[in-house]
C-alpha cells in the first residue's frame, strides 16, 4: 500500500525511553540509507515511546544494515529498533 504516492519497502520501529530521541534517530539514520521516509508521531505507553517510520531503502542498501547502525550510533538513545517488511523485493533486473 502506498501512502502519499510512496511504496515502502518496510516498517521501522523505534522504542525509547525519550521519543523524541528514537524520532531523531530513524530521521538521521534514514537520510542516508532510505530513499523516502515517513515518521508517524511519537505514542508513549507505559512509560515507553514509539516511533512507526515507513521506509523506502535506497537500492544498495540492506534493511539489517539500517538496524545495525541505529543499534551502533543510537544505543544510548534508543532500547529497541525492528524492520519489518513490507513489500517482496523486485526480481526485475
């Protein structure tokens, strides 16, 4: 499903302690490893921030390398980052 004209490859989720921290942190990690992004607002539940961020990877870029560098750079800032898909990958070559 698109959502203003994007089609994402996937969904990235972003726990924190500090929402507006994980917030900066798929936005910083994003512009260089996603073609198109879109971060929903931040929703605290238990005293746990959530950020929802659909991403469009650029092509030579790997959903586990965008994990991995959030886990690395953003470690004191976030608890958890997970990528779910959303779309097969192209076989069209």
């Amino acid at each position: 499903a698109a959502a203003d004209g994007m089609e994402p490859d996937g969904l990235v989720i972003i726990r924190s302690v500090d929402g507006e921290a994980g917030r900066r942190a798929i936005e910083t990690v994003a512009g260089r490893l996603a073609a198109e992004w879109r971060t929903s607002e931040v929703v605290t539940e238990g005293g746990i921030a959530r950020v929802d961020t659909v991403v469009r990877l650029r092509k030579d870029v790997d959903p586990a390398e965008l994990i991995a560098e959030l886990e690395a750079r953003w470690s004191d800032d976030i608890a958890a980052a997970q990528y779910i898909p959303l779309s097969t990958p192209s076989t069209d070559k």
